[in-house]
C-alpha cells in the first residue's frame, strides 16, 4: 500500500494562511447582540463586531484602562464595596447607520460576514432592494490603529452618521446576586473634543486615563455633541466610501498633562493612519502571516476542534499584548462598563495562559507573569502580616493594582502561589532563558516555596500544614488536602532540580526542598463502585475526624472544589505517562474515570464546569479514547455564543445560570457587610432582571480545550518528548516543547510517520519512541546522527541550530510521496454536539 506525508524533509507542505481560510467563521444572518459578534483586536485594543438592524456597531476597549481603587487589601464580596471595584472601563462606541433597516434580517437578499482568522480581519456585505454595502475592518498593531473601509450605495440619496459615545456604566459584578441603586457612576469623567478634523474622546478615571480618538480620509468634520459624542455627518449621496480610523490609549498616571499627551499622541496616531493607510495594511498582513507560523496543528476528521484551537490562539494575539493580563471578557466586552467579577481570579485567568507556550507563543503570557512578579512586594507583607509566615502568599483574587482580597474562600487556599511559581518555571522550560529564570523565576519560586515551609510541621513522621487549609476555591478548612500535596511536591521537586542546573541554589538548599517533598503526608483513598465495579480513587483529603473526603461529600459552599481531583495531573504534572504501569498511575486513572463519567460528561455532586482542566487530564494520562469525547462534552456545555467564545457554566442543565434573576438592591450608603446573609435569596429588596445584558465570554473553557489539544499531539513535560500521546486519529503539528525544542510529527491513522526535532539552543532531546521496539534511523541533513537508546527513549546531543529527522529504518522519509495540504475557505456555519460556530440564514 502506498503511503503518502506532508512533510518535506525541512518544513510542513502547508501554507498556513491559505490553511486557515478554512476556520473563517461565516456569518449568513446578523448578530443583533453584542456577545455574539466578531472579535477584532491589535493586542491591547478593539472590540467585536455586531450590527443593529440599521447599523454597524463596535464597542471599544483597552486592556489597560481601569478605574482603580486605593491600596492595600479588599473584600470583593463585601456590599458596601460593590461598583467600587477595580473595574475594567470601556473605550467607547463606533456606530455607523444610514438610518435605514439595511441590517435587517427582514430585507436582507444576502448577507455574509466573515472573521478572516488568517489575516485578522473582519469582512461583510450586505444588500437588501434598497442598499448594498460592504465592509472590511483590521486592527494593526503597528500603528495601533484600527481600521473599518465603508462602501456603500443607495437607491436613493442617503445620509451617513458615524457616532463615536462614551457613556460610562455600573459594572454590575455580583448582579446575579446583589445590585447597588447607582445611576451616575463615572458619567462626570468624560469629555469630548474636536481638534484637526480629529474626534476624541477622553476619559480621566482615579488613578488612570485614557483616550480614543477616530478620522476619516474624506472630508466631514465631526463634530460635538454634547460631552459623550462626538459625530462625522456624511451630507445625502447615492455613493459612499471612506476609511474611518481609530485608536485607544490608556495610561496608569493621571492628571491633565498625561491626558493632553496622550490626546496628541492618539491625533497623531491617526492623522498618520490617513497618510500611510496602504503600508498599515502590509505590516498588518507581514505580523499575521508571522503570528501563525510558529505553530502548527491539524486534527483529522475533527474539523470543529481544530477550528477553536486556532479561534482560541487568534483571540490571545488579538488581545493579550497590553501591560495588564486579561480579565473575564478582556476586550470582548460589549456592554458599556458591565463586567461580571472585575478582578483577577487565580485559578480562571491562569488557565488563559497555559497552552500558549506549547504553541510557541510566550509573548502572550508575558503581561501575565509581569503583573504577578509585580505583586511580590505584597505577598511578602500579606504571608507576614496574615499568617505569621516568611515568603509570599497570594490569594486567589487580587485587583490589578496588585493587591490581595481576603475572603474566607481564598484565606486559607494556600496553592496559589506555588501554581503561579510553576508557571514562571514553565516558561523558562520552554524558552530556557536563563537571565528570567536567575532574576524572576527562582526569586519567585523561592517566596512561594519559603511560604510553605512557615506552615509545614513534622508531625506522626510526614510534614502537614499546621492548622488546615481549603481546596482551592472551597470554605471547608480540611485537616489535610489533595491540593496541597501536590502544590508542595511540584513546586519544590522543580525548584531543587532547576536551582541545581543553574547553580543558583547550594546543594543544601536543593536538599531541603527535595527531602520536604518526599515526606510530604500521604494522599488519601476511598473505594467507590462505579460501572458495577470496586474501585480505589484518591479523595481531596482527610477531615477532622480522621475520615476521608468522600466522591461529591459536602453541600456548596462546604464542598470541594471541582478540579481538585485533577491536581495531581495538571496543572501539577506530578503523574503522567512516565509513570503508566505504576500504582500512582492506575489510581489516577481510576479517578478520571470516575471524574469524567459522573461530573464531566454530566452534571453530578462535585458540579465541574469549564474551568475544570479535564482536556489537560484525559491527554496527560493517555486516554486517548475520552481526550476528544471530553473537549466536544465542553463545546456542548459551554460554547453558547456563536462567535466560538465560551461561558464558563454548564448552560445545558442550567449550572449557575438562570435566564432571570432575582438579585437583592443595596441602598447606595450600604453600611457593613452582614456576611451570614450575603447569599440569601429572599430577603430584602428584590428585583427580577434579565441575564442577557450581563452575559459575555470567559476564556477558561476554551483555554482547556486549547491546551488540550496539545497535549493530545505532544507532551514534554519530565525532560522526554512524546508525540501523539492522546490522539486516537491522524493528525500533523509543529509545537514546542520544554527544552526550547521545536518538534513536527504526522500520525496517519495509527501510524506515526516521522518526528522532526528544530534545536534553536542546543541541548540533549529526549524522545520517546512511539514505534515500539523498531529499529530506527536518526539523521541531520540526510546523513546519520549519532543518538543512544534506553528504556524506549532516544537521547539525542544537539548544537545550537541543529536538526535532527526520527524515522523508522524500515520507513525511511524517502519512501513517502509527497501530499500537500489544502484547503479551500470555509463557507457556512459549523456545528458540533449541539454547538453552531457561525450564523446561518434566517430566510
């Protein structure tokens, strides 16, 4: 039988930007609502595109503006703190209207808009008996200008209207459960202007300014209305075309003279737009086509996963390029200032990051990691001051002008910091920068090591946490838990071994560390029945009482969280396949099992939802036969927009959703908090309020499914490259891998053609071979390559730049004819399990 590849030798027989034509996402019929419309964003700047019936509107936002609140700690839930929030503000709002129903599904004889993932655009033309228009908008990161080209023609002479508003709101954080009676927040902190044909808008919040200012390349001089609008009138014509720019600056210093200079700089900004708009457009297509070339994935036969891979990664270089990292909803917040949880939630917003690195994207994190190493200072002065404890310690919310919140479900979740060390040790694996790992990565680690080791006592032979601690995001302070053995184990196995290979810890510190992590206490386990078998799984822990945390055991809030059970598999990597055959590793399978059939594919006592890192887990313990079944459960329960972007709650069987809700209204002189009653449901003053005004989307569902596939293709993690651990089709990728590798592979159905190594920095590669005992045929630019072989595993020494090509003897890459892969651009919407991607005609 003849067999076929699509690799060349050096590179994938692919044009990524042709490739991606494949994942537009198309548009057949409006969206009407602002959490369904099209993403398009520079990095730090833009929005998503909807329509009205008789109009193109985009809601503006910056990732870097914020309307601060003072320093130190805070209670994010407290009632007399609501709408004074470290609050996300949008930038503004375009609108575009000819004041007729030329959007209207009604009168609309086609309609198709398209998100052009390949060139980061967004694409339209609509034509009813009375108008036809088109429309192409682009965000350029250089200049930071976003860009609309607006063609249109009438039956009739027709007026144009471009609007640029800012109207500040409330942030509504908690409106599912309390609202406070303010009508006015904010409205006093904005101004309009008009200077050189230019229309800005300012806004001059506590602690932070910003300015958004747009211009069109043809004459029409905007013109003020009003301190919250700023409006370009296009005089009656047939014909209309134009380019409209726009920009957005933000600040984190105030007063008058940031905020003229920020004016002048936006003015500039887009006065330079109308000179050099062709040449904006070529360095916008030159930063795309780069963007997609650091990676690649393809998943055979699973064209809709495949799709919100590429969505998930398109959206992160569209918007996690600013200072600060990404809230809920980043820039794809549609509704003025409403923003459900202001703050930076540990255990949400990581998850954001956690495949980017695999996909060659660590710049994406970097804002991340700045904003966390930023915070140590605090930290340090929380551990001290609330614990009595030396180190750092991080709660699981903290406001982005770098505070903790201490709430009695965060006090005593001791993991964050030794989560977030982890992921400062996961970008150095990947980049193997060593100037970050001696100057942020170990001083990080250490602080949040040090904090573990002010609260771990030796006790009946094994260090426990003295007093108890929460599982994660949980009010039941247990004796013992799942999550903290992990966090210690992981932290300190990987602080020792990397302070070692740098030599920037002492042979006795590494020692400490390495002897802590293995008289840790023991994990716990239970038997459960399950299928109509025994079985043994680990529990999240042990109580008081000396009994262990039963499957499910506790009603919310006194139960664990749902991704406890996970901990041990990731984000912790403590278990994986270097450890199939071991006891560890069959417990923890026992325990995804469990796990998945009971909470994952349904909706049972532990309530997992999408921030449960369940795709991570199936890969990383090669159950290759629930890898996929997991991420198409999570398209299911938790893409509802048809955009792609996802909710965080199981909207199938209603988890934490309700259509209408019947919050509690707070007085706006509420007093303090009375904390036994924060959640009641009935009394006080009620009212019932809809929740569609508040919906929008979390990255967290989507970021498991993202890093998921990945894992699924490649894992690296223990110093060994495997490639298609988890995938039971065929599939073709360039990831990287820890180890600064770069690695390509093709499986076609059960067969794995090849494995091509890129070494940009030198070092021996480890790699797993997936073809049993074969013999096999290790060569650098087609002559043979030295590597060694034990236990399955090829070790490989590398120089700088070199390459090295993995074949088996029998099957040299030479015995393969060569098969490009195309594709032709999508055309329709998608759907998968329930789930449409796209919009489809009305009629």
């Amino acid at each position: 039988m003849y067999k076929t590849t699509r690799f060349d030798g050096e590179r994938l027989r692919v044009d990524p930007g042709e490739y991606l034509r494949r994942h537009d996402t198309v548009y057949l019929s409006p969206a009407y609502e602002g959490y369904n419309g099209l993403p398009l964003g520079n990095g730090s700047f833009g929005g998503m595109l909807f329509h009205s019936p008789r109009s193109l509107e985009l809601p503006l936002n910056h990732t870097d503006l914020y309307d601060y609140v003072g320093d130190g700690r805070f209670s994010c839930w407290a009632r007399e703190a609501e709408e004074k929030h470290t609050a996300p503000q949008a930038c503004g709002r375009l609108s575009i209207t000819d004041f007729m129903p030329s959007f209207d599904w009604m009168y609309l004889k086609k309609f198709e808009q398209r998100l052009n993932l390949a060139q980061g655009t967004v694409e339209c033309e609509a034509e009813t008996a009375f108008s036809k228009i088109f429309y192409k908008a682009y965000a350029a990161a250089e200049p930071a200008v976003l860009t609309i080209h607006y063609r249109a023609e009438y039956a009739q002479e027709t007026e144009l209207e471009i609007e640029l508003e800012r109207w500040s709101s409330p942030s509504f954080f908690h409106h599912y459960e309390q609202i406070v009676a303010v009508h006015d927040k904010n409205l006093d902190t904005t101004a309009s202007f008009v200077e050189n044909e230019t229309a800005l808008i300012t806004q001059k919040l506590r602690r932070c300014c910003g300015v958004t200012a747009a211009a069109l390349d043809v004459d029409a001089l905007p013109v003020c209305r009003g301190a919250h609008r700023v409006v370009f009138t296009l005089p009656k014509s047939k014909k209309h075309e134009f380019t409209l720019y726009l920009t957005a600056l933000a600040s984190d210093r105030d007063g008058e003279g940031e905020l003229d200079r920020l004016k002048k700089e936006a003015a500039a900004v887009v006065a330079g737009a109308r000179r050099d708009g062709e040449r904006i457009w070529e360095r916008h297509l030159e930063r795309w086509s780069a963007f997609w070339s650091k990676s690649f994935v393809r998943l055979d036969g699973e064209d809709y996963l495949e799709n919100l891979y590429y969505l998930h990664l398109y959206q992160m270089g569209s918007s996690s390029l600013g200072k600060l990292p990404l809230t809920f909803a980043g820039l794809w917040a549609w509704n003025r200032d409403v923003r459900n949880w202001g703050h930076f939630y540990h255990w949400n917003h990581q998850q954001t990051y956690w495949g980017l690195y695999a996909a060659n994207h660590p710049e994406l994190a970097e804002n991340y990691l700045d904003y966390r190493f930023g915070m140590l200072p605090n930290a340090r002065k929380d551990a001290e001051e609330i614990h009595g404890a030396r180190g750092a310690y991080f709660s699981d919310i903290s406001n982005l002008n770098g505070y903790n919140a201490i709430e009695p479900d965060s006090v005593r979740n001791y993991t964050v910091g030794a989560q977030i060390a982890l992921d400062f040790a996961r970008r150095y694996r990947y980049t193997m920068d060593r100037e970050f790992l001696a100057r942020r990565a170990l001083p990080f680690m250490k602080a949040s090591a040090d904090f573990y080791l002010s609260l771990l006592e030796m006790r009946d032979g094994a260090y426990r946490v003295r007093g108890g601690s929460t599982a994660y995001e949980s009010y039941w302070n247990l004796k013992e838990s799942i999550t903290d053995h992990v966090a210690v184990k992981a932290l300190f196995l990987e602080l020792a071994s990397l302070g070692s290979e740098c030599g920037e810890l002492s042979r006795e510190e590494a020692g400490r560390y390495r002897e802590v992590a293995e008289n840790l206490f023991p994990l716990r386990l239970e038997e459960v029945t399950h299928n109509g078998e025994q079985m043994k799984i680990f529990t999240v822990g042990s109580k008081w009482d000396g009994g262990a945390v039963a499957y499910g055991e506790g009603d919310y809030p006194m139960s664990p969280f749902p991704a406890c059970l996970t901990a041990p598999v990731y984000p912790a990597g403590l278990i994986g396949l270097a450890d199939e055959g071991s006891e560890a590793f069959e417990l923890m399978r026992n325990t995804a099992r469990v796990l998945f059939d009971r909470d994952v594919y349904l909706l049972g006592r532990l309530g997992c939802s999408g921030h449960c890192p369940s795709p991570e887990t199936a890969a990383r313990l090669g159950m290759a036969g629930d890898a996929v079944a997991v991420m198409r459960a999570f398209v299911a329960k938790y893409q509802i927009f048809s955009n792609g972007l996802f909710h965080f709650a199981d909207v199938s069987q209603n988890q934490q959703w309700s259509r209408v809700n019947k919050p509690c209204v707070l007085p706006p002189d509420i007093g303090a908090t009375d904390w036994e009653e924060l959640h009641e449901k009935t009394r006080g003053i009620r009212t019932e309020i809809g929740s569609d005004p508040f919906l929008h989307c979390y990255f967290e569902a989507l970021a498991n499914i993202f890093a998921g596939i990945n894992e699924t293709l490649l894992q690296s993690h223990g110093g060994v490259i495997r490639v298609f651990p988890a995938l039971a089709g065929g599939g073709l990728f360039r990831l990287a891998a820890e180890g600064g590798f770069i690695v390509t592979s093709e499986k076609s159905g059960d067969e794995i053609r090849f494995i091509y190594i890129d070494s940009p920095h030198g070092g021996v590669c480890r790699v797993a071979s997936p073809w049993g005992d074969a013999p096999l045929r290790v060569t650098a630019d087609g002559a043979d390559a030295d590597f060694e072989m034990e236990g399955g595993v090829l070790s490989i020494s590398t120089a700088p730049g070199d390459r090295r090509l993995i074949c088996p003897a029998e099957f040299p890459l030479e015995l393969y004819y060569p098969k490009n892969l195309e594709s032709v651009p999508n055309r329709a919407p998608k759907e998968l399990s329930g789930a449409v991607l796209g919009r489809k005609r009305i009629y």
